[in-house]
C-alpha cells in the first residue's frame, strides 16, 4: 500500500471518529476500552496526533517519548481541538518527503511510510471505539487496508522483544482473511518473540478465518474471538487473546 492511500485512510478514519465521538457524547462509556469515555478516547487520539507530527514536522530522532495527555480540552472545545490535531498530522505528513529523517520505531522503506501507516490505524482502531460508544454499525474498513494493519500487528508489534505472546511449547497460528489473497503463519516459543511468515505453508496448530476486517478487530482485540472462525487448538487463539494487547 502507498504512503497516498494511507495518507487518504488516514484522513477518512480521522473523520469518522470526530462523527462517532460527537454523536456519542463526551462521558459515554467505550465498552472495547473499559473504563476509558469518549472524551478520553478522542484527548488519547488528538494527543497521539500531536506526537506524530511532531516527530515527523521537525525531523525528530529518537526514540521520542509519547506527549504527556493534556487535562484540556473538553466540552465544546474538545471536538475543534481534535479536528486540528488530524487536519495538522495528515498535512504534516503529505508535505514530508520520503527522504523526510526521523525517528520510527517499526522497520518501514522510510520513517513517512512508517508514520503515514501507524496513524491511519491508530485512528481506525480508535475510529471502531468511537463507533461502539456511539452504537449502531461499525463503518466498513476497506479489505487490503484491514489486512494491512493484520500485516502491521503481526509482522512489525509482535516482533519486537515486548511482546509478550510465548508458549511454552512451539506452537504455529495461522491467519487467514477470506477476502484478500494475505496470510500469515505465526511461529510462538517460549524463549523469543513471535515470528511471522507471510505464507499459509506448512501445518498449524490453530487457524483464524473470515473477513479482514472482522480478523483486524479480533486481533487488536476489539472483537471477540468468536467473531472469528476458529479450527484447531482453540486454547492457542485464547492465549493470544490473554497475552496479545500492544502497550
């Protein structure tokens, strides 16, 4: 996927939220983030916002501490403060040019492909929990882009040393949307973090299917695992489930 479409999902997701939060109320519950509302979702996302184009705006290196989330604003301003948060990341990050040198902390062909990538997911995950506060329908994510943030979750979060999915045995999880031609085979041991092949080769012990979107939401934990379909070991989708959440 290019840096443009990510710049343009980031933009649409953005949107998305500021509707579903407005609609939703300042002190509704999020139910996939228990105990956060919907004023501390959007001051989460807007402050994240802030971070990132900060970084990328001034060329940052790092590794550049999170911005500290401010106790303003809220009511009537909480929204306007929001919306120029997103307008200033995804301007900042269309005029950075791919040569643009700054601090990133996922492998990526430049650090603005990395940043375009994270926060067009950032958003639409927090888009989702917008979106649950509010009720209804969740708005459809486009299939490639859903699979693209599977691919970001797997590949580039659970290869990092923090994460915390191990098992004492080698076990293999396979993941499988139905409507890309994506896969993924995870490899989980006791004394490594996970790694990630981008095949469906060989045996696993557990398979995760069904849509992208619906595989996207199930493993950033914003749908249950009975969203999805599950054949094999159901105790090894369980222990992702209890040790997969990106801190």
């Amino acid at each position: 996927m290019r840096t443009i479409d990510y710049a343009a999902h980031l933009e649409r997701e953005g949107g998305l939220l500021a509707d579903a939060a407005a609609k939703a109320g300042e002190h509704a519950a999020v139910p996939t983030c228990p105990g956060w509302t919907t004023g501390e979702l959007v001051r989460h996302t807007g402050t994240v916002h802030r971070w990132a184009a900060r970084i990328v705006g001034e060329r940052l290196p790092g590794p550049v501490p999170e911005d500290p989330m401010p106790e303003q604003p809220t009511g009537a301003a909480l929204l306007p403060w929001f919306v120029d948060g997103h307008g200033d990341l995804v301007r900042t990050l269309r005029a950075a040019g791919r040569d643009t040198d700054c601090w990133a902390f996922l492998p990526a062909a430049s650090p603005v492909d990395f940043w375009t990538r994270r926060q067009a997911h950032e958003t639409a995950v927090h888009r989702v929990d917008a979106e649950a506060a509010r009720g209804g329908d969740v708005s459809p994510l486009d299939p490639d882009f859903a699979a693209d943030g599977i691919d970001e979750l797997l590949a580039g979060f659970h290869a990092r040393s923090r994460s915390k999915v191990r098992a004492e045995q080698p076990r293999t999880l396979r993941v499988r949307p139905s409507d890309t031609d994506a896969a993924w085979t995870v490899r989980i041991r006791a004394d490594a973090p996970p790694s990630t092949e981008r095949s469906a080769d060989g045996p696993a012990d557990c398979e995760l299917a069904g849509p992208a979107q619906t595989l996207y939401l199930v493993l950033w934990n914003r749908l249950p695992l009975t969203a999805a379909t599950v054949t094999g070991d159901t105790a090894l989708a369980a222990l992702w489930r209890e040790t997969s959440a990106v801190i």
